[in-house]
C-alpha cells in the first residue's frame, strides 16, 4: 500500500476528526458526525498498522484517534479542577452541613472543662492529688505550663503539635461509627484543659492561662469539635439510616464527612503555626489573641459564606457521581 497516496486520500476526515474533537461544544449532528469519523479513522489505522505498524502513520493516526475518544467518552477533570471544587465546594459544604452539631459539640466541650475546673479550684484536694507537692504545682503554674509553648523551637513544635492534632482528628472521624470515640477524644480534651484553667484560677493566674491557651485554642479546638460532629454524623447514619440500607447510609455519610477530615489536616495546619510562632511570642496578649480570633473569624465565614451556597447548589462534600459510582434502588 502507498502510504503517500492512503495518507493524501484520507487527511481532510482526520482532520476533520480533530476539528471536531477540538470543539468545547457539539451539535447532535456534529456529534454524530464525530462518532462516524472516529470509525472510519479506526479503520484505517487497522489498514496501515497491517502494512506498518510501527510507522509514523500509524503513531499519528493512534493520537488522533486517542483525542476523539476522549472527547465523546468523557475526560476526568484535571488535578487543578479538582483543587478548586475541592475548596470551593465539596469541603465548605460539608463543614456547613455540620454547622449546629459543631456548635453543640463545643457547648458541651465548654460545659464539662468549667466544671472540671471550678471542681478544681474550689474543692481542696483535688489539685494536689491530680498535680503533687505544693512545690511542683507553683513551679507547673510560674513556669512549666508558660515553658511548654516555647522550650522547642517554633518550627519543631509547630509541626509537632500538627501532626499530633490532626492524627486525634481523623481518628475522631474514622472511629466516630462507633459512637463513643469522639465523645471520649472531647471529654479528656476537656477535663485537661479545664484542670489546667482551674489550676492556673486557684494560684490568681487565670489571665495568662487564657492568654496562652486562646490564640491556638479557639482554632484548634474548634478543629477537635468538627472532627467530634462528623463522626457523630456518621454515626447517627448508621443508627438512623431512613430509607436506604445502613451500608448506602454509612457510605454516602462517610465519604462525604472524610472531606472534613481532610480539611482539617489544612486547618490545624494553620493552628499549629499559631500556636508555634505566635502563642508563645514576645507579642502583647490582645494582639496574640487577635491572631488568633481571626483565624477562627475565618474558619467560620468560610464555612458559612460559601459553605451555604455550595449547600444550596447541592453540594454536600460527597465524590461526584462518577467516582462514588451508582446505587441500587432498595424497597
């Protein structure tokens, strides 16, 4: 076969093939003109691969072919794409849709640590029990709870108090099916920190306690009570499925509030600077615990501004369509 003369016949269809294949939109009769070319492009690569298989003919024709296949079977976005649905869908929904149990769980989470540490200041006892000696409680409150926050490097500490926090936060996700794990993770985060608050009262030092704890804190532990909801979330999926099966409850459930515990890899990120380079730095206390209001200001105006409207646009944090694949209708 001349391939000269096969490639002369034949060019103004594969270049029609592309042309087609280039459009962003296509008519009904574009499409099925596109569809009719890419069979016949089909069969002269089967021509020429007969002939030459390791030509540039048939390396040519193979691209084309390649091209106009994605066009009418569908490409998968790319990883930008994805980025940006990510964060400006999927994820803002699905902390908006955990809104009020978020709010509940830190409720909660504020109630039991006030009565951890008014029982710790106000009843004899319980601080030398919890702590020791006289001494090594006054040397935790002049010295060891201030010296935490600054006896590693920022750095070194930051990514250390990340890595920790968000590992208890994607637990607090992955087991919150079992509907005790996360109200476990809140109650000893809150008996810590309210026996600290009581401590750091008892000794009349309760304003550095807030001063230290609040610029990371109001983030951080923002970040545990989301973590908490949605495993709680996923949780009551199970228990409470409606008319689905509890494995479509659960899973639907799961995926989409895994988002959150993906997000929160990124929020404590940003927590664990906080708390690296600015809780324990030589900045006045408001402006400490400015910074870290307005990361916790931000954190809510992004779960509440384009969380609702992702929410509203039906997007609920879960994988699209394609990627969580079809469910069988049950009666």
């Amino acid at each position: 076969m001349d391939m000269d003369a096969f490639n002369a016949v034949h060019a103004p269809d594969w270049q029609r093939l592309d042309e087609l294949a280039a459009r962003r939109r296509l008519s009904g009769e574009e499409a099925d003109e596109l569809l009719r070319l890419y069979q016949r492009a089909s069969a002269h690569l089967s021509m020429v691969r007969s002939v030459a298989p390791e030509g540039a003919l048939s390396a040519a024709l193979s691209m084309r072919l390649s091209r106009a296949r994605t066009r009418f079977t569908g490409a998968r976005s790319n990883f930008a794409e994805d980025l940006v649905y990510f964060f400006a869908a999927a994820l803002p929904a699905a902390f908006y849709r955990i809104r009020w149990l978020t709010l509940a769980v830190g409720a909660a989470f504020i109630l039991t640590a006030w009565l951890f540490g008014l029982w710790a200041a106000s009843t004899p006892g319980v601080i030398s029990a919890a702590m020791g000696t006289d001494a090594e409680v006054q040397r935790y409150v002049e010295q060891d709870f201030a010296a935490y926050y600054s006896e590693n490097p920022a750095a070194s500490f930051a990514g250390q108090v990340w890595t920790n926090n968000a590992w208890i936060a994607l637990q607090a996700v992955a087991f919150g099916i079992t509907g005790i794990w996360g109200p476990y993770v809140l109650y000893q985060n809150a008996m810590n920190v309210g026996m600290a608050g009581g401590v750091m009262a008892a000794y009349g030092q309760l304003d550095v306690f807030f001063s230290y704890i609040l610029p990371h804190g109001l983030m951080e532990l923002t970040a545990v009570f989301v973590a908490v909801a949605a495993g709680l979330r996923i949780f009551w999926a199970w228990v409470a499925p409606g008319r689905q099966t509890r494995g479509v409850s659960v899973a639907a459930e799961g995926r989409s509030l895994f988002t959150v515990a993906l997000g929160l890899v990124i929020v404590l990120f940003l927590s664990g600077l906080v708390e690296g380079f600015v809780t324990a730095s030589p900045l006045p206390a408001w402006l400490r615990i400015g910074i870290g209001a307005a990361l916790f200001g931000a954190y809510w105006a992004y779960t509440l501004i384009p969380g609702r409207a992702a929410y509203r646009a039906g997007h609920r944090g879960d994988l699209s369509r394609r990627d969580r694949g079809d469910t069988v209708r049950t009666a």
